[in-house]
C-alpha cells in the first residue's frame, strides 16, 4: 500500500508540477522582455507574445528539415534537453526528494552538467547557411587562406561551450554547496527542514513559512550573490552569453531549430530559467515547489520571479564578455564561493 | 569608482521608476496609433493648393509614375489661367529621382519652394498668386528647353507674357 | 595577447581553421563578408570582403547631364547621402568656378555637420550593438531621432535631404527663422542629454573593459594603411580634410586627434567629434549671412578633370569627373573613405579574440555601400583594370 | 478567431535581408527595431537574425548579383508559412540604379525587382520608407501568414 500510493503521489505530482512549471515559465520571458523594454524607454512586447504565443506559433509552422551532420541525432539533441530539465525540476520538488537519493546535490549538479554537454553537441551538429556554406565565392583566386579548415559558427559555439562548461559553471556549483553545507547534508529535505521546519507537518491547504532562511546569513547573501552570476553563466545570458552571442556565433547551436523544434528549445530554456529560479527559493529561503499545497507553490513562483527579473536588469546593462573578461569574473566569484562555503561550514 | 557609484544610484533611482513606472518613456504614441489602425499615411508628395497644373512633372518623369488627374472644379489662378488639373505619383514607379521636383516652376524657374518632391517637402510659404507676381528670373535657354516639354498655354505663364 | 598583436603574415603563425560571416548577419550592419583566421579564439588573420553591392554607380553617371548626377550621387550611400551629394556638385563647382552664395555654403555646411552627427550615433548603435550592449544601442538610436528630425525639417527627408544642387541649395532647404529657432533649441536639449550618455559609457567598468587595450592600430600601422577620418585620427594622425576647406574657414572648432590607438579611442574620438560638430551647428546658425541660396547663372561647359576632396564622417572622400561640350559627364570616379580604412581594419583585428575582432572592424565604422570595386588582374601583363577599364572591356556582365 | 491565428498573429518574427541598397533603408528598418521612439516590439513583431525563426521576410536593397543566390537559400529555409515584405523602391523597382535616366541601357548588374526573384506580398515605397512604414508593411504582411494552412 505504501509503495503504491507513493508511486501514485509521484507520478500525480510529477505530471502536475510540470505542466504547472511548463506554462509558467512561458511567461517569464515576456516579464524579462517588458522590464528590458521599460529600461530602454519603450513599450516592449505583451508579456504573452515572446513566450506563450512564439511557442504556440512555432508548433503550427511547416516542419522543415534542419541541416545538421545528423539530423536525426540533432533534433533529438533538444527533446533529451528537454527531459533534463523537466527531471532537473522534478528533482527539485518534494515528492522525488526521496526516489535514490535524487533529490539531493549530487542529483541537481549532475543533471546541469548534463545540460550544459548538450550544448556542446548541439553546436557540433548544426551547419546553418550562416556562415561557411552562404553561397558567396569565398574561395575566389587570389584570396586568403586557402586549404584552411573551414568552420561553421556554431562548430566554434560547441568549442566556446566546452571552454564555458569547464570553467562558466563552477560558481553555480559552489554557491549550491552553502545550504547543503549549512545543513551539513547533502539532501535537499534536510536543508528545507533546517530553514522551515513547519512544512514537513503542514497541511495540504497551509503556508508554512520559513523560520530561518539561509538567505539572510553572511554566507548564504554572498552564495546568493554567486548563485545569482552562475545562474546568469549557465543560461548563457548577457554578459556570459559569448556561445550564442549574437554578434559572431548568432544562436549556436540551436541556430538550426525550426517549428516545433524551436518551440521545444523555447520550452527548455524557459522551463530552465525557471527551475533554477525555484531551486534558488527552495534551497535559500526554504519554500519548496510542492505541487499539492497551492499557497505554497504560489509562493515559491512568485519568489521565482525575482531571480528573472534581476536577471533582465543585467542584461540591460552589460555587454557580452569574451574570454579574457570572462576568466577574471569567474575565479573572482569561485573564490567568493569557497568563501561563502567555508562561513556556511563553520555556522 | 566614485563617479561609477554615484551613476550606479542615480541610475537605479532613475531605472527603477522606468520599469515599475514607465518614467521617461520615448515611444511615439502617435505613430503607434498609426500603426495598430494601420493608417500611416503616405507622404505628401503633391501639394494640390500651390500646384499650377502645368504638367511639367507629367512630362519629364522617367519612369511614367505620374498621372494628370483632372480637377473637379478647376481653379482660375490668375486671370486668364486655369488650373484644371493635378498630378498624382505612383509611388510604386516612382524612383525618387526628383526629376518632378527640379521641373516644378516654382522650383525650377521661380527658384522658390517645390510644391511637388518625391519626398516631403515641408512646408512651402507663400501662394501661387504671390509667386506669380514675383518677376521671372528664368535666361531663355531654360525656357526653350522647358519649351520642348511642357504644354504651350502654360509656356505663356513663364514668359510672363499675358500675365497684368 | 593583445598586447603584441602578431604580425599578419609572419612565417611562424598557426592558423588552425578559418570563421566567416555575412554577407547577412547581426554584427554586420550591411552586405559584406568577414573571414578570420582563428587560432583557437585569437584572430591570426583577416581577410574583409566588401564586393556585395555592386550597383555599378560611377557607370551610370557616365552620360549624364551633369544636373541629374547628383540625384544618383546622393543614392551612393544612405548613411552619407549629403556627403557625396554636396561632394558631386563641389566638382563642378570648383571645375566652373561656379560662384556659390555664402548662405548656401553655410546651409551645406550645416546639413553635412547635422548628419555627421547621425552618422556618429549610428556607430554608436552599431558598436554597441557589436559590445552586447542593446541599452546603450538603442539610448544613441534615440539621441539620434533629434537629428533626423532637423534632416527632415531642413531637406524634406530623413535620409536623403537632398539639399546642395550645382550653385548653393535647393531652395526648400532655405532655413526660416522658425527653422532656426527650432534647431538651436534641439541642439540645447541634445546636448544636455548626449553629454549624460557618454559620461555614463565612459564611467561604466564592464564596456570599457571591452573596448579599451583592443584592437590596436598604431601610428604608423594608421600612416602605412591609409587610415582615415576617425579612425586615423583615434590613432594619432592629424589629418583632417576639413581644415583645406573653404566652407570651413569662417567657423571655429577644433580637431580631435587622440593618442591611444585601441577601440575605446575611436569610441571617444568620435563622441568629442559631436560636440566639435555641435558648436559648427550652432555657429552656422547664429551667423547665417543674408543672400540668395542659389546661383543659377552657370553654364555647364566643357570641364577637364576635376577632383574634389571633402572631409565625410569616415574620412576622406574623393569625387572626379570631366564634362563634355555639352555638360555631359565623362568617367565619374568615386573613391570613399571605408575601402581606405579597410586594409587597417584588417590589420587592427589580429591578434584579439574573435568577438573582439568584430568589434574592432565595427569600431572603425565601416559602410560599403559606396565602396563596391571591381578589379581584375591581368596577369599576363600584370597589372590592375580599374572598373571603368573592365566595362569597356567586358561589358556589363562578369 | 482560432489558436493558430492567435497565435501567429501574437507572436511575429521578421528577418532583415539587405540585399545591396545604399544603406539608407537598412538603417530605417534598423531604427524600427533600436530606436525605443518606433519600438516595432510593441507590436508583437520580434526581430530576428535567423532564418530559422522568421515569418517575415524583409528585403531591402537592389539585389546585386552576389546576394542572388544567399537571398534565394535564405528565402527558401524559411519555415511556411512566410511573407515577403520589399522595403524601398529599390526591390520595387530597381530605383534609379536600374538606370531609366541615362542612356546605357538597363542595368543588368542588378536583379530588381525583387519579384522577379521570389513572391512578395507587401511593398513599402519611399526612399527610403520611414520607420513608422516599414513597420506597417510587417504587420500588413501578417493576414496571409493567419491564413495559411
Ligand atoms: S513652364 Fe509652365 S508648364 Fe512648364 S513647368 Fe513651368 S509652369 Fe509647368
Ligand atoms: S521622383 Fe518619381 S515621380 Fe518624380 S520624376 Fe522621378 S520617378 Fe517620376
Ligand atoms: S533648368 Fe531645366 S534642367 Fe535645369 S533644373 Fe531647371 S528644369 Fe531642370
Ligand atoms: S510640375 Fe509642379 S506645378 Fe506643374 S503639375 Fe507638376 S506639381 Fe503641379
Ligand atoms: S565602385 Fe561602387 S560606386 Fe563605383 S560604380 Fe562600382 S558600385 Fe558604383
Ligand atoms: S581601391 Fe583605390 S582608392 Fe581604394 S585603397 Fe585601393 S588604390 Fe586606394
Ligand atoms: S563611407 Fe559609408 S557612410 Fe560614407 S558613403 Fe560610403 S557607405 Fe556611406
Ligand atoms: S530605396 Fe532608396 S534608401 Fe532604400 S536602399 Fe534603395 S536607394 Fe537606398
């Protein structure tokens, strides 16, 4: 009975909380599109249009064949990212806290690296019409660099991506250590109950706040301040952005989705800014995303929209960072983090 | 540092009340609500009221874009001359080579404001009966060349010949 | 690295595969194509190819009544439009020694520095854009509206104002007081605002650690490439074309010339040329001489070769032309500034990351819609066709 | 009103293709898209750079010989439903670089008009056309995207 009715639990939540997640973060990048907009005095889009019409659009355009080495390889690259995410969010919610000890640092830190391998491939397969093969006699006598490899732009995103997964993510790893290490255990159940010990004997239809969350301590406002930059990096916005900048690699890979492959890449990255939104309430303030107590997944999404929000007046502000800007920013914030993690450790 | 602290809170005060406010917001509200009605309107290219009807612009346009519409009531300009007809462009044909523009007499000959431009013109600051008292400042070369192009009654006008 | 950039084509350069871009792409802002030479992410080489727009201009002005040339001259380039209209008309005019009214000079002189200015702030959009920075882009799109206005109000359009003909302007370019008025007024309000904008850039640590240090163009690199306009200026050369001109001798203003060679001084350069350009504007205003606008009692003769240089927003720029007995013209040649920037482009590139590269190429403003040129290499004989030379020789089709 | 039609008519992405104008409209439909005064993202046309992603497709420019075939790859990856939007009276007609006024012949260097090349739903004229134009003429093209299968 146990393990059925907790089979059923999971399976109900899961199904639930994602199609809950899905259409939300649809909205968030309309919120982050509006706040850019009013920073540069205009109107901007309807929150709806850059989001939930955009996606909805590209399932009804005609689906085309994208041109990849592997096109079948290639199209499937974005479902498998998908499902990453939608797993990455999973994991973050209670219900799955207990399933193999997923639910825990090892399980959310696995699956991001995993979605950042993704990238990589993604730039790897994808030839668009963009650069190399645009059909302009490049190779005219008398030009330049003959017999040299030629690559494509999102060939050079994959290697850019590689560099970034190798370096760009260690702050994110670092600022998610501090309320594992305050909690002295790598299970996100015991960090939401060392921050809100109401909510393991709440009722369905209660609120059950934080009493003490990680966020206003010294280590957790400066993890807060890392997780924050490394949420930036691995959403691989502005001024992190350099493997889809649009300036010399345009989209990286993904340039090649089309219709309904672009609606799911859409659904990825907003599913993903999303959840680690929600991951950053969960394990900083202690409000976790719990699909079958509504006032309190209400809240975590409303606390989820400070991290997009924040995020759009970044990028408002900051030009896209090459290498050698991007190397200082990261070993200054990794440093910050170890600092955060050695002052969680000692709390 | 300092500057970049004090524009750091200066801008933060100032961006705040953009987003949450719509504070210092550039958008033309005109123009947009020209557009979701979809009514921008064309340019002005002819100005009906200092148009003389000469059909000078009608002749010289490469590209055939300019038709004579004739007007309704026609209008007598100064004794003796009538205007009966105005020239409308075709702004699909037309090149904007300004050919029109540089035959207009107001232009061309008077060497006052164009009432016809492939453009916009502004706005021109005078009457045709002011202009046409004005004396004719064009060498007769010009005039034998216009001569070959516009009709004969309006060739009339510029030789200021009939005019009292 | 970017400290000693390595040289071009040296011996011992790797150069591991090879980028391209465009002819459509966002960094560039027109047709053309980029090919570097990567090494990992630092530029080795760079090859800029700038024949896609071939419109075949300077053949079809051959034949035409030298009156008509300027409607096509001021369609070389939407950026510089008054630059090559008033350029074309200058030819004749000092060809003919063609009297020109000192109001219509000032009224030239005040259009080509009104869009000067636009065509500065649309480097800044386009830099910034190239930076990753959409809020300081589209802030310069907006500073620029102020210009684009005065465009319209003193030619009629935005971008083609179409104001000098041969012997002053076309008199609905006239300014009136009203116009006058207005365009004092606009300038104060610009001023005010554009001096907060480039302070801001100036003052914000993430842009300027982009621009500055990259993409180094020294002095003598500058001399050796024929840099010009701002960009030879930003590195250090004082040549500024503007001082030769007559147009130019009743006004004060002063030449930027700066020393430090790299991305941000070609920034900088550039918005104190602004301000130069604003103290132009609102002296051409305040002083306007009374007169006519136009002289129209000129013949158009036979005319020998004439060249006529003028100072445009990206240096300089050369037009040249004969007339026939009858006023025909006889081999137009246009030479403009962006192919004379593009060998130093090509060179301040090297040795950056790629990204910087763009922004570096960018930061040297170019724009080749004029610059299209055809050549071929006779190889038997060895030498250069100049375009006119091809036509003949091969007609209109490659 | 179906969801497909809400939905393209909510969300429209245009692409700019310069095909070789004089720079003039290029940096008009640029304006749209930057200047915060026209701000073409409040009416629900976001602007892109990829093929890909785009509905409308704006051409500007004379279509010199070397952006004849980019231009027709481009016009061909692009998912339908499409629209085709010639912003100038250079892809009308060719404007005066197709030569009516001098007496060399038309100028073969160039392709105009454009739909010679590829089908074009809406024509903006002006040289160049103002912003405020150019954004009309996106939005004109939407009723055959709504209408498409
Ligand atoms: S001479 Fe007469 S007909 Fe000819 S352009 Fe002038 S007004 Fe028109
Ligand atoms: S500007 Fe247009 S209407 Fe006028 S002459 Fe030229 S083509 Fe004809
Ligand atoms: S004199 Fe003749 S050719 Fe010259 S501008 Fe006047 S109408 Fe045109
Ligand atoms: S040339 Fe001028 S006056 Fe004559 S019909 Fe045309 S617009 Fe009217
Ligand atoms: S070089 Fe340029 S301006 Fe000259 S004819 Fe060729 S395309 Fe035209
Ligand atoms: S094309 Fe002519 S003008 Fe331009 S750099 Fe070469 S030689 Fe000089
Ligand atoms: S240099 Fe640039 S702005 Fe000037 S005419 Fe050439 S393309 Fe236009
Ligand atoms: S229509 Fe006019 S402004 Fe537009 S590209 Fe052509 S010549 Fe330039």
């Amino acid at each position: 009975m146990g393990v059925l009715s907790f089979l059923a639990g999971i399976i109900a939540s899961s199904v639930v909380a994602s199609i809950i997640a899905v259409l939300y973060s649809l909205v968030l990048p309309g919120i982050e599109r509006k706040v850019q907009a009013r920073v540069q005095q205009r109107i901007g889009p309807p929150i709806l249009t850059p989001g939930w019409w955009a996606v909805l659009k590209f399932r009804y355009k005609a689906k085309t064949e994208p041109i990849a080495q592997m096109p079948g390889f290639y199209k499937s690259i974005v479902y498998l990212g998908l499902g990453v995410v939608i797993l990455l969010f999973l994991f973050s919610t209670p219900y799955w806290w207990a399933v193999l000890g997923w639910g825990s640092i090892l399980g959310l830190a696995g699956l991001l690296k995993l979605e950042e391998v993704l990238y990589v491939l993604m730039g790897s397969q994808s030839q668009s019409i963009l650069s190399t093969s645009m059909p302009v006699p490049d190779l005219a006598k008398g030009a330049k660099g003959e017999g040299i490899r030629r690559e494509f732009v999102e060939q050079h995103s994959a290697e850019r991506a590689l560099k970034m997964m190798a370096i760009g993510s260690i702050p994110l790893y670092l600022a998610l250590i501090v309320p594992f290490a305050a909690a002295k255990s790598g299970l996100l159940s015991s960090v939401v109950a060392l921050q809100n010990p109401a909510y393991s004997a709440a009722s369905w239809f209660s609120l059950p706040l934080p009493s003490s969350p990680i966020l206003f301590t010294v280590p957790g406002l400066l993890a807060a301040v890392v997780y924050f930059v490394g949420y930036v990096m691995l959403l691989n916005e502005k001024p992190f952005s350099i493997l889809k900048a649009k300036i010399d690699v345009i989209e990286g890979g993904v340039l090649e989705y089309a219709a309904d492959l672009r609606a799911v890449y859409y659904i990825m990255r907003n599913l993903l800014l999303f959840t680690l939104s929600s991951i950053f309430v969960t394990l900083f303030l202690g409000i976790p995303f719990d699909p079958f107590m509504p006032l309190l997944f209400i809240l975590n999404m409303l606390l989820s929209l400070i991290m997009p929000v924040a995020l759009a007046i970044f990028v408002a502000f900051s030009p896209i960072f090459t290498f050698r800007q991007i190397y200082p920013a990261t070993i200054g914030l990794s440093a910050l983090g170890v600092l955060a993690m050695i002052l969680a450790a000692s709390i | 540092m300092i500057t970049f602290l004090r524009l750091m809170l200066e801008g933060a005060y100032r961006n705040f009340a953009r987003i949450v406010n719509k504070a210092d917001r550039a958008t033309s509200i005109e123009i947009r609500r020209k557009v979701v009605t979809l009514s921008v309107p064309p340019l002005d290219t002819v100005l009906d009221e200092t148009c003389i009807g000469c059909s000078g612009c009608y002749n010289v346009c490469p590209t055939k874009a300019i038709t004579m519409v004739p007007l309704e009531r026609p209008v007598e300009i100064v004794e003796g001359y009538m205007k009966t007809q105005v020239p409308r462009i075709d702004l699909e044909k037309c090149v904007y080579c300004l050919n029109c523009h540089d035959i207009c007499p107001i232009y061309s000959v008077f060497g006052e404001a164009a009432p016809i431009h492939g453009r916009d013109v502004g706005t021109p600051h005078m009457t045709i009966q002011e202009i046409l008292k004005k004396p004719v400042r064009a060498p007769p070369e010009t005039i034998e060349q216009l001569s070959k192009l516009i009709p004969v009654e309006s060739l009339a006008l510029i030789k200021g010949g009939e005019r009292k | 690295m970017s400290d000693q950039p390595k040289p071009a084509n040296a011996e011992n350069v790797v150069v591991e595969k090879e980028l391209s871009f465009g002819p459509v792409h966002p960094a560039l802002i027109e047709p053309y194509r980029i090919r570097l030479f990567v090494n990992d992410e630092i530029v080795e080489d760079c090859e800029i190819n700038m024949n896609m727009v071939y419109r075949g201009v300077e053949k079809l002005l051959e034949g035409l009544p030298v009156e008509r040339a300027l409607l096509i001259t001021e369609k070389v380039c939407g950026i510089c439009s008054n630059v090559h209209a008033w350029n074309s008309v200058r030819v004749i005019e000092e060809g003919l020694k063609i009297d020109v009214p000192e109001r219509a000079n000032y009224i030239r002189t005040l259009t080509h520095e009104v869009q000067r200015i636009t065509s500065h702030l649309i480097f800044f959009g386009h830099a910034f854009e190239v930076v990753g920075h959409e809020t300081f882009a589209m802030r310069s799109f907006l500073l620029r509206e102020t210009f684009m206005d005065i465009l319209a109000y003193v030619g009629g359009n935005r971008v083609m104002p179409s104001v000098p003909i041969i012997g002053g302007i076309r008199p609905r370019a006239d300014l009136t007081e009203g116009l006058k008025r207005a365009i004092l007024e606009r300038v104060d309000e610009f001023e005010k605002k554009y001096t907060e904008y480039v302070n801001r850039i100036v003052a914000d640590p993430l842009v300027m650690s982009r621009l500055t240090g990259v993409g180094l163009l020294s002095k003598a690199d500058a001399i050796k490439y024929h840099a010009t306009g701002p960009t030879g200026r930003a590195s250090g050369w004082d040549f500024d074309l503007r001082r030769d001109m007559k147009e130019y001798k009743s006004f004060d203003y002063n030449i930027i010339v700066l020393q430090d060679c790299d991305n941000k001084a070609r920034v900088v350069q550039r918005a104190l040329e602004i301000v130069e350009s604003l103290k132009i504007i609102r002296q051409a205003v305040k002083n306007l001489p009374e007169g006519p606008v136009v002289n129209r009692s000129w013949i158009a003769g036979r005319m020998d070769f004439y060249t006529a240089l003028l100072e445009s927003y990206r240096g300089e720029l050369m037009h040249s032309y004969a007339l026939d007995g009858q006023g025909m013209i006889r081999s137009y040649k246009i030479r403009t500034p962006t192919p004379a920037n593009l060998a130093a482009m090509e060179k301040a590139c090297v040795g950056d990351h790629v990204t910087d590269a763009i922004l570096t190429i960018a930061s040297c403003d170019p724009c080749l819609a004029c610059c299209t040129r055809a050549e071929v290499v006779e190889s038997g004989r060895g030498r250069v066709m100049s375009d006119t030379e091809i036509i003949r020789k091969y007609g209109w089709r490659r | 009103m179906t969801l497909k039609a809400t939905a393209r008519r909510n969300a429209i992405h245009a692409m700019l293709f310069y095909s070789g104008g004089c720079n003039g409209c290029d940096i008009e439909a640029v304006n749209a898209l930057l200047s915060p005064r026209y701000d073409v993202e409040q009416y629900k046309v976001l602007w892109t750079w990829n093929p890909r992603e785009a509905d409308v497709l704006v051409v500007s420019g004379i279509i010199a010989w070397q952006m004849l075939e980019p231009l027709k790859k481009f016009y061909a990856i692009i998912p339908e439903p499409k629209a085709v939007v010639a912003i100038g009276s250079c892809p009308i007609n060719g404007n005066v670089y197709k030569n009516m006024v001098g007496d060399i012949g038309v100028n073969e260097e160039i392709f105009a008009p454009l739909e010679s090349i590829i089908p074009v739903d809406v024509k903006v004229p002006g040289c160049p056309p103002r912003p405020e134009d150019i954004i009309a003429g996106v939005v004109k093209a939407l009723p055959k995207i709504l209408e498409a299968p």
